[in-house]
C-alpha cells in the first residue's frame, strides 16, 4: 500500500517531536511516580471514564430521539467502545465517527440521520468546551500568571469559538466564503452551509437542544476532573482550576494537521505547560502517558466488538 506524503511528513514530525521530549526525561524518576498508582485506582479510572462514555451516549441517544429515531443505549455504548480502539490506529477522531455512522445507520436504517445525529453530537461537545474554555478565562489571568500561556489560552479560545459561530452562523458563513474561496476552501464553505441547515432543523427542538448542551457541558467537565484525579493519584501538584485551562489548549493545538493524530505534539505541548508552571518534564510526560494508556486498556472491548461485527456473529445468532 503506498503511503501518501502528507502521512509520511505527520508521521516524520511526531517522531521527531516525541524524541525531543524523551531526551528530556529523566525515566527512574518518572517511573517511581509511576508507582503511586495502584490497581484499584486503575479499575476506578476505567469505571470513571466508562461513565463518561455513557454519558456521551446518553447525549447522542437525546439527538437521535428529536429526529423521530432510536437506538438502544448498549448498541450506542458498543459503537463508541469501537471507536476508541479505531482511533487508536487512525489518525484523529474520524475513524471512529465513521463506524459509529455505520452503526447507527444499521440500527436506524437511515444514513442521513446517522450521520447527522454523529455530527451534532460531536457539534455540541465543541460548543461546550467553547463554553469551558471562556469559563477558564479568569483562572488563566489568576493562577497561571504567564503571558505566553495567557495568549495561547485565548488564541484556543478565539478558535474554539469562532468555530461554533462559523458553523452555526449563516451570516459570518457569507461574510467569510470569499476567504475561503481565495484559499481554495470552498467545499468547506458549501459543507458548512450544508451543516447550518441540520443545526436549524435540530435547534427547533428546543428541549433537546438545552439537554444536549447540559450534558456535553457536563462531560466536558467530568473529563477535566478525571484528568485531575488521575494527576493527584501520580501525585502531580496541579489544580483543577490549572487544568481547565490547559486542556482546552491540548484540545485545540493537537487538532492542528502538523502530526499522526496529534502524537508528539500533544505531549511536547503538556511538557511546554507544565514547565511554565514550575513543573517538570517527567510529570507531563507522565500525566500524558498514564492517561493514553488507560483510554487504550478501556477501548479493548471495542477490538471485540470488531470482531463480533466482521465475522457476522450477530447474524448467525439471529438465525438459529
């Protein structure tokens, strides 16, 4: 299989960015840390972030609902299961949207409503964590007290909102086309207006709308707190209110296509962070692995479910 160059750069530029980082680190200490945790914990962690994908579940099943359409809550849970382990291979989170469209699609018999209840729920999850970064404004003046943070925090601020607005906002959509067309983007533009049509047809059903807000506000908010769980189990000195900060950042700098999946970048950025808060380089590495590692042991079942859906075992159970 020939590989494209665009793949070959990323792949280069997040080698190159991971070996810059491990020189960096300092691995006994680093693994004595890695000590602190204990197998309940990890169990606690899985069980944790597993709730968090009910919960995201629970978001897409609220979308669904308000296009006249169901799925059973096991049948969501499995798709995202699937497409944790997709991801881990595929670059980005498209991967796994992917197979959860198809999932859906089987359930709904409907493609179309598959792939836009995928969309709009991904949609709302960037409109609350828009929403989170704003809300991390006044701890990134108070505790961070750096300049280059401060700047960054609102660049990834000024992104993730004029995402939200661009997407949802058929005004700024016409005002920005030209742009995009001198850049040669004009089939996101046509997307975009594609898009703004769902968003209407979703945002009449208003009931809806707020749930799946209040829940994506909520995960996002639960996602946060489990990163801090899981640094105080590392015994990591960070706060909350620090990592509501940074996280926006991570989310929105390994979003950029510069690298396979934001490998490399993502932890030369905590590694960056951490260091302007007086922290080290082998807690950022650390809190960073730790918290991969985990996603990767909780998206085994989704190499199961795989499996089961390739060799059809669904439909041989239906027809004995």
């Amino acid at each position: 299989m020939k590989i494209k160059p665009i793949t070959f750069i990323k792949t280069i530029v997040s080698v190159c960015l991971l070996a810059l980082v491990l020189t960096r680190v300092d691995f006994s200490q680093a693994w004595n840390q890695v000590k602190n945790l204990s197998l309940p914990f990890i169990i606690f962690a899985l069980l944790y972030y597993t709730a968090c994908q009910w919960l995201s579940c629970i978001r897409w099943q609220v979308v669904l609902n308000s296009s006249g359409h169901s799925a059973p809550m096991s049948s969501l849970l499995s798709s995202y299961f699937a497409g944790m382990f997709l991801n881990i291979f595929l670059p980005g989170a498209l991967g796994g949207d992917v197979y959860r469209v198809y999932r859906v699609a089987k359930q709904t018999k409907d493609s179309e409503v598959a792939l836009v209840s995928v969309f709009l729920e991904r949609f709302t999850g960037l409109a609350a964590l828009s929403a989170l970064a704003l809300l991390g404004l006044p701890p990134a003046f108070k505790l961070i007290g750096r300049w280059d943070i401060i700047l960054l925090f609102l660049a990834c601020v000024v992104s993730l909102v004029g995402a939200v607005l661009l997407i949802s906002s058929p005004r700024l959509l016409i005002w920005t086309e030209p742009w995009l067309e001198k850049f040669r983007l004009g089939r996101v533009a046509a997307r975009f207006a594609k898009i703004q049509i769902l968003l209407r047809k979703f945002a009449q059903h208003r009931q809806a709308l707020a749930l799946s807000m209040g829940l994506s506000f909520l995960l996002q908010l639960a996602i946060v707190y489990y990163h801090y769980l899981v640094a105080q189990q590392l015994k990591i000195p960070i706060s909350y209110l620090q990592l509501l900060v940074f996280i926006p950042i991570i989310v929105v700098v390994t979003l950029l296509p510069i690298s396979l999946g934001g490998l490399g970048l993502k932890e030369g950025l905590w590694v960056y962070l951490f260091n302007r808060i007086g922290l080290t380089a082998e807690q950022a590495l650390l809190l960073s692995l730790v918290i991969t590692v985990l996603s990767w042991l909780l998206s085994l079942p989704g190499l199961v479910i795989l499996l089961l859906d390739s060799t059809g075992f669904k439909q041989a159970r239906l027809g004995e």
